[in-house]
C-alpha cells in the first residue's frame, strides 16, 4: 500500500483531487512500472540497497519523482526479502572490533593495521571467505537484506494498483467517509455489508430510496489504533468494487497543516470497474474461533454467520456477525450477536438506550473491556444484553448469556 507521502493530488476550492494518469501520462507511467519491474527481476540474489540504487537511477522528468517513488513502493511490497540467519551479525561485530582492537594495540613502530588480514584470519577460522564475512557484519541492516524473490506483476497491473493505492493513502487521513452504494444482487449487498463487518469499522448503514448511505467514522475521529484502523478503512475500496455502482465522499485533513478537504470518488461494475467479484468473505479469525469452541460445547443453540439485515430503530440498519437458533417453527428462538470492535463508548450507549426502548429483535453486543462498559446496565428482562470480555470471547459465557436472552 502507498503512503500519503506518495500520492499525487492537488487542492482546488476546498477538495482534493487526485492528478489523473491520462493519455501521454499513462503511457509514462506504463513505461517507469516495465523499467522498475525489469530491475527487481535482475536483482534477485542482490542487496535491498542494490535494489533501491537501481530503482532511483531509471530515468524520470522532474514531476515524475513521486509516480516513480510510489510505483517502486509497490514494487517492493511484491519483493520478498530476508536477512542471514545462520551468522548473529552484532556477535560477530564484537568478535571483528576486539580482534582488530588487539591487533592494533600489539603494533610495534612504523607497523601499519592491516584491515584485510584480520578478516582473513576470521575468515579461515568459519570456514568461510572475507566476501561473505564482510557481507554478513551488516546482514541486520535493512539495505543488506537480500532479495529472494519477486513476484512480478504486468505494467499495467502496477500502474493500476498506483492509482488504486493512491485512493487508499488518502483515506488513511479521513475524519469521516460517506459512501452511497447500489447493488443489484442480495448476495453482493450482503457480502459487502460482511466486509464491513470484517473490517472492524465504525459505521451506520441507511437505507436510501435507491441503494443504502453508509457512514464510516474515519481514523483521525478516534484516538487509539489510529494506523492500524486507517489500513482497515482503507481496504474499503476494494470492497465498494464489488457493487453495481458507488460514490464516495471523505472529509480528510491533508498536509502538514491537516487542512481540512474533501474527497471525492466514484466506481464499480456499472461505471466499467475490472475484475471479478469474490465470494462471500471469511469471517475474521476471532469470530470463526469463537464459533468452533461454541460448536464444540454441545448445546441446544444451532450458530453460524449471520447474513440477515437488522433495521435499528434510530441507529440504521445493521448485519450482525453470528447469528444463534434453537427449536422450530413457533417454538424457534434467534439470537444475533454483533461483535463492536473498534467501536466507541457512545455506539454502545446508543445500543444500550436501544434495548431499552424495546428492541424487535434479540441482540447479544459483545464489547470489549476498553470500553469501560458494565453489563449491569441492562437487565434480565430485555430483548437484547451486553457481554463484556477482556482479551478474547469466551464460547462458554457466551451460551450463558444465550439462556438468559432466550
């Protein structure tokens, strides 16, 4: 993934427009990414300095710095590097000074240290040459990692991921994101609605006359995580690829004055997005962890990935992580749980007043211990609880909580 410092924009009355890689551009760019892609295949085996010395030296007009700094960023994401494992490089640093220390020290008058032979000395004792000796006293360095491989992509796959990956950074200084999404398919909105979930962000879903609003808190309106929650925002877009037809809008602060800006983007199939729609995404590991060991306690409650729709009164609509049945026709009992992960104090609170108010559907929250949340806060009569946990979720707790709600 790119970062801010690599994307090329511009401001114009109050937004912030990516520059486009149009015609003349474009071909540019196709012609930098085939010459980057060239020296990383030539320098399997080399140093990761070797590497970034033959990436700045390819030829590029003075406004093109930034698109070959970013489309050589993306290029190295795609490089697999590795230090030497078989030597501890600061044991052998201490070994190389004493010994040289002592050399020098035993000098008699007009002797002059000689560099070369100490390594040799060493060299001969590991069974091993001067070339590599010295090779492996800096192998921690990042500039002497090794080049294994590389998984190359085609030009015109890199100068794709460059703007997509342009879009991205820039999501990584949103306050808050406004996305407007139409899908034609159930099972598309649905899947989307899943990676919403699998992401971990903080958002409202509204129904539209045509389509649904979604609302996503950004990671510059919350103070923790605020990296890794921008990473997670910024997975969205190949997310919103998968529908029919979207609009994005994020209010960002930019620059080092973290002036505030707008940002705008469109997409999908209907507006000629490429490639093929995935499946429906995995659950994230603690959700699948917590279904198996709920499995594996034998109840009566039947659970597995929810894909039903909740309208919340108040709050919009919401896709619940797991959903958990028992028995059948008049007798069948639901349960959903929704997982809040990065969510804030005040979304709980909001689902708490919820509950509250009367809840049409029986909804477990599971909120994490950071958020200072009691579970006493609702009681044993209402449609919907909180199950505090610290750590990971406990399958057990969970089943007990399900009792109480069934």
């Amino acid at each position: 993934m790119l970062t801010v410092d690599l994307v090329n924009a511009r401001r114009k009355k109050g937004e912030l427009q990516l520059v486009a890689l149009d015609g003349a551009a474009r071909e540019r760019a196709l012609v930098i990414a085939e010459r980057l892609i060239t020296a990383a295949r030539e320098h399997v085996g080399l140093t990761r300095e070797e590497l970034t010395a033959a990436t700045s030296a390819i030829d590029v007009d003075a406004r093109e710095h930034r698109l070959r700094a970013g489309l050589a960023k993306l290029v190295e994401d795609r490089c697999a590097f590795d230090a030497a494992d078989d030597v501890d490089p600061e044991a052998l640093r201490r070994e190389v000074f004493t010994r040289a220390s002592a050399v020098r020290a035993a000098l008699g008058p007009g002797e002059h240290f000689d560099r070369d032979a100490v390594l040799d000395a060493l060299a001969r004792e590991r069974e091993t040459s001067r070339e590599a000796l010295e090779r492996a006293l800096f192998s921690d360095l990042r500039g002497a990692h090794r080049l294994l491989a590389f998984d190359a992509p085609s030009a015109k796959t890199l100068v794709l991921a460059y703007e997509h990956g342009q879009a991205q950074a820039v999501l990584l200084r949103a306050v808050n994101v406004q996305v407007d999404v139409q899908c034609t398919s159930a099972a598309t909105l649905r899947a989307f609605f899943r990676r919403l979930k699998f992401l971990r962000l903080l958002h409202t879903i509204e129904k539209l006359e045509k389509g649904y609003r979604i609302t996503i808190d950004g990671p510059f309106s919350i103070f923790e995580s605020v990296t890794k929650y921008g990473l997670q925002l910024a997975l969205i877009l190949p997310a919103l690829e998968e529908c029919d037809s979207w609009k994005l809008q994020a209010n960002v602060r930019w620059g080092k004055e973290r002036t505030p800006l707008v940002f705008k983007l469109e997409g999908g199939f209907a507006a000629g997005g490429e490639g093929a729609r995935a499946g429906e995404p995995a659950l994230p590991d603690d959700i699948e962890t917590l279904m198996r060991n709920f499995e594996a306690l034998g109840t009566g409650w039947k659970v597995g990935p929810n894909t039903t729709i909740l309208e919340l009164p108040g709050i919009g609509l919401a896709i619940p992580d797991l959903v958990f049945e028992r028995g059948k026709g008049k007798r069948r009992e639901t349960v959903y749980l929704e997982v809040m992960g990065y969510w804030s104090r005040a979304a709980v609170w909001q689902r708490v007043e919820l509950v509250r108010a009367g809840l049409a559907e029986r909804v477990l929250f599971a909120v994490s211990s950071r958020l200072r949340v009691s579970e006493e806060v609702l009681g044993d009569d209402l449609p919907g609880a909180l199950y505090v946990y610290k750590g990971t979720m406990n399958a057990r707790a969970i089943a007990e909580r399900l009792e109480r709600l069934g």
